[in-house]
C-alpha cells in the first residue's frame, strides 16, 4: 500500500472526502516528521512508538574490497509496533 492508496483507505473508513484524507494524512506524517526532528518521540498507545535511534561511529569493511572504513555516528528513525499491533499481524 503506498500513501495513496492509504488516504484512499482512510477517505472510505472515515467519510472524507479523499482530498480532505490525504491532507489529514500529510498533516498526521508532517507532525511525526517534526517531533523526531527536534529528538522527540510519537507514541499511539496500541500501534507503536515512534522515535530516534543514535548509532555510534564503529568501523566497518568495503566488501568490493575489504577494505576498512570508518562509519561516522548517525540518527536514525526507529519504530517499535505496540502489543494491539503485534496481535493484529501475528493472527
């Protein structure tokens, strides 16, 4: 399912129209977007948690040619699916 086909999905289950779905849908992405930027964290008690992984800088090997490289630190975005979730996908 790709992110119009998810506004499709939510103009049918909620009565909106599908511009109004879609503009809901950006609102909801650009608000998750925002906090994790500023190091924040979105949590939806039963879906999940949204939040910043830090990864510290390690070394690692260029496997075209093994050699050794150094991987500077990153963030990275994390998401951790919440028990209502969880039970939904596993059946």
């Amino acid at each position: 399912m790709n992110k119009n086909e998810l506004a499709k999905a939510v103009a049918e289950k909620s009565g909106l129209s599908q511009s109004q779905a879609a503009q809901a849908l950006d609102a909801v992405l650009d608000s998750i977007e925002g906090t994790l930027k500023n190091g924040g964290e979105v949590s939806i008690t039963g879906f999940g948690k949204f939040s910043v992984a830090q990864r510290n800088a390690r070394e690692g090997v260029n496997p075209a040619t093994g050699e050794r490289i150094q991987i500077a630190a990153s963030k990275a975005p994390k998401f951790s699916a919440g028990a209502k979730l969880k039970a939904a996908v596993k059946g």
